[in-house]
C-alpha cells in the first residue's frame, strides 16, 4: 500500500471513530445536541473534502486534492478533539462528581487544537521557529489594537475560574436586576423579569462591584425585602411592630420563607411620625414585586383591624393668637383623668375630691416600654407609681435567685413605702407589656399630709396590710419566719419621715 493510501486509510479511520464516537455523545447528552452536531456538521465536510481529494486525484488534479487532503486531515483534527472534550467534560468528570467551568473546557479544548495545529505545520514541513517570532510580533500588534476586548476575554475568564458568578445566580448591577443565564468569553448574559437579556462586558463586572441574591450556603437564595409603613406615634412602637410581623406569619403568603422569621423595627422618628420596616425573606427573587405588594395588603389590613392609620405628612401653624383658653381646658381634662385614676386607689380613698385635686397637680406621666425596670430592689427613691394601663411584674432578689412574686395590673400602686417612709425599694418592679403610669414624690403628698395629719394613720393600717402580704410572698425566697412591721410601726416612719411630730 502507498504511503498516499495509507495516509487517506487513517483519515477515514479517524472520521469513522468521530461518527461513532458523535453518536453515542448525542444519546448520552441530548441537552449538548448543539454542540455535537457542530461538529458533526464539520466532519460532514471532512468527509466531503477527502472524497473529493480522490476524486480529484485520480483525474491529476494533484495540487488542488493535495489542498483538500490537507483540509480533511486539520479538520478532523479538531472534531477528534472537540467530541473528545465534550466527553471528557461533561460526561466522565461529573461522574466522579468533578465540576470545572465551563471555560476551562473551551481552554483546552483550543489549546488542543492549538497544538494539533503545530504539529501538522511540523509534519508539513514548516519551519516553526521563525513562525513562531513572526506570529508574536502579530499577536503584540492585535493585542494592543484590542485591549478591550482582551480585557473582557481575561474577565471571562477570571469570573469563571473563582465562581464570582454562576449560570443560574441572582444579581443586581447598578438599576439592572435579574438572573445570570450565560457566561461567555467576552460578556455575562443577565435575563430580568421584563424578559429583557442585559449584556455586561466581563471587564466592567472584573472593576466594579455588583451583587449576588443570596448566600451561597443556602440551598435556594433567600432575599430580605423592607416594606416601609409611616404611621402616626399615637400607638406604642412595640405593638405596632407586633402587628405587622403578624400579619405576615398569620397568613399564608406564597414565596415568603418561615425561617428565618419577619421582623418589624421602628427606624426613624420625625415629624410626628413614625417610619416603620417590615422585613421578611425571599425564597424565590422572580416574583419580588408581586410578594411585596400581598404582604403590604396583608399588612394594611392588619392596621385596619386595630385603628391604625397610615400618617399623612402635614404641616401645622398656630393661627389663634390667645390660647389660654385652650391650655386651660386641656389641663383641665387631664387633671380629671388623674382623679379619675387616684379615686380608684385605696390608699386615697379617705380623700376629698379638693384633696385629690391637689395631688393630681403634682402626678407626672410616666410611660414604660416591655422590658424596662421601673424600680430596682434595694434603690431608694421617694415616690410611688400609680398604673394607669398595663401590667408589670414583681421580683424579689434572695439567694443569687429572682422570684416572681405578683403581677401588677391597672389600677396598682407601687413605690408606696419608698413615698411614706423612705424606705429602700423592696422589690424590683419591670414592665411586662408596655405600660403607662403617673408618679407621685414626697413634695406632692407632703402638703395634704401635712393638711390632714390624720391621713397618715388610715395610711399606715393600708400600708402594713400590703407589707404582709408581700412578706408573706418573700419568705419563699428569705428567710422564713420573719416579722413584717406593724402598722404602729410604719405610722411612726411616715410621721418621722415628713416630720409630723416637729
């Protein structure tokens, strides 16, 4: 056989084992058809080329079938390489559960090609050497007339090889949101909600910062979205945010995840008014708009049910030139509030209407949110606190150990030893919702005492009821047995203390 035939015997060996090799890549990966059929559309030519390079020859065309021989045998080169590639990297690496990118595939695959190219100009009989510094004075004179395109190349990739973006990622660059569908070698492909395909040269993602949705540990992305509610201050901050975050895990809301939970934080005061933000996760970036809008309904209907409104920005000017009478019927209503409030205590029952007027003057709102301590144990201070609205607990401190003792609801007193006697607070008193109570010190009550010296005697019978009962409650954490003053004994404290007996 001739070497001519035998040259020719190889090539077609070559061709049969890519048809065959083509074929199986189609049945194992039919979502890479396009690719194998690329090449297999390639080796068609082949193909083409070598039965016409017979042809040809066997009429004495010997330059232009030596052309097609040469054609023939570079191109079914590369198709070797290219089904061998995709063999390698998309069939045999995953099953040993190997994932590189995907531009490492095109990488070797063209530096295959690259080398196939070089030994076929060796064995054509090229002198490579002076090629090859040729060849680099070209490639100095294209790389400086394409610097940015180069730069997009070598951000492909870069992106690709450290992961910063995946095919399937969530991003947002700039006013441009959506998902990653394609990294190639000169762009990354963003397709957003619009269905508009966003392409971003690799070079500006590789100098400037973007975005990813999510965290990379989460098994889908979860994205945290704020709703913002402005709302009047007339409602406690906590319960407002009670309410909001209920009206989302209340319902059930497609694509907004359980954990971790939403949450509701006040996060500016101005103007009297309140702005509120409702934070809940994402499981699913695409439908971000749509989420948003049922849970702000959810919300708004929430608000609805428990009166609060939605504040208006307004704007306030004093046009009455003399408001005294207004002050004074302001005044007036809280004064009968404060009444209102001292007549349903025991401790003031024994005095007038005059009486109670006058200590309603010297009462001063004072307000308390969940969790605040409004007296600590062992603090002194002369005023006692009457609740208004409500509930705060009480705790004894004994033994390196906190006890419960009593929970106070509207309409308690507490502090009333601190006031009368000057005593050190027995307890701890915290507020277990948020509560609103009016204080009263030794310079209010001071002046009816001294009015009605008799007042101190009722006083002390109440105040020595109550301190039994409460030493009652401590002797589960003091010592048991201990003797709690009697009323002879506290009425001689009040009248030392405000100096009855001067």
């Amino acid at each position: 056989m001739s070497a001519t035939s035998l040259f020719r015997a190889e090539v077609a060996t070559a061709m049969a084992v890519a048809l065959v090799l083509g074929l199986a890549l189609l049945a194992l990966r039919p979502k890479d058809r396009a690719s194998t059929r690329n090449a297999l559309i390639l080796l068609v030519f082949c193909a083409i080329a070598a039965a016409a390079d017979t042809a040809i020859g066997t009429m004495g065309g010997r330059t232009i079938a030596g052309i097609l021989a040469d054609a023939s045998t570079v191109l079914v080169g590369v198709v070797l390489i290219r089904m061998v590639g995709i063999l390698v990297f998309r069939i045999v690496l995953p099953a040993v559960r190997v994932a590189p990118a995907r531009i490492v595939e095109d990488l070797v695959t063209a530096g295959l090609a690259i080398a196939w190219g070089l030994v076929w100009l060796r064995l054509a009989g090229v002198d490579l050497g002076s090629l090859i510094t040729t060849s680099a004075v070209i490639t100095g004179v294209v790389a400086f007339s394409m610097q940015e395109t180069l730069g997009n190349i070598l951000g492909g990739l870069v992106l690709q090889l450290d992961q910063s973006i995946r095919v399937g990622d969530w991003m947002k660059v700039e006013e441009t949101s959506g998902r990653v569908v394609e990294i190639r070698w000169r762009y990354t492909a963003v397709e957003t909600r619009n269905r508009e395909t966003v392409v971003i040269p690799n070079g500006w993602l590789v100098k400037n910062r973007f975005t990813l949705v999510g965290s990379r540990a989460d098994a889908s992305p979860l994205w945290r979205r704020w709703l913002w509610f402005e709302l009047d201050l007339a409602h406690p901050p906590i319960r407002v945010c009670e309410i909001l975050v209920k009206s989302v895990t209340d319902a059930e809301i497609p694509n907004v995840a359980r954990d971790p939970p939403p949450t509701a934080v006040l996060m500016k005061v101005e103007h009297g008014i309140g702005r509120y933000a409702l934070r809940y996760f994402l499981d699913d970036p695409r439908p971000d708009d749509i989420t948003d809008s049922v849970v702000r309904a959810h919300a708004l209907a929430s608000l609805t049910r428990h009166n609060i409104p939605i504040a208006s920005p307004r704007e306030e000017r004093l046009l009455i030139k003399d408001n005294e009478a207004h002050r004074a019927a302001q005044h007036a209503k809280e004064i009968t509030r404060r009444q209102a409030a001292l007549a349903r205590v025991d401790l003031f029952a024994t005095l007038s209407e005059a009486e109670r007027g006058e200590l309603a003057e010297h009462l001063v709102y004072a307000p308390f949110v969940k969790g605040d301590t409004i007296t600590r144990q062992g603090a002194v201070a002369h005023w006692l606190y009457l609740v208004v609205s409500g509930e705060a607990d009480v705790w004894v401190d004994a033994g390196g150990e906190r006890n419960h003792v009593a929970t106070l609801i509207p309409g308690s007193v507490f502090g009333e030893m601190g006031l009368m006697t000057g005593e050190p607070r027995r307890a701890t008193i915290t507020a277990r919702t948020d509560i609103e109570c009016y204080r009263l010190d030794k310079a209010g009550f001071e002046k009816v005492l001294r009015s009605r010296p008799d007042i101190a005697s009722y006083i002390s019978g109440i105040l020595a009821s109550r301190n039994t009962e409460l030493t009652v409650r401590r002797e589960s954490a003091e010592t048991a047995g201990k003797r709690a003053p009697r009323g002879e004994d506290i009425l001689a404290k009040i009248r030392s203390f405000f100096g009855l007996d001067a």
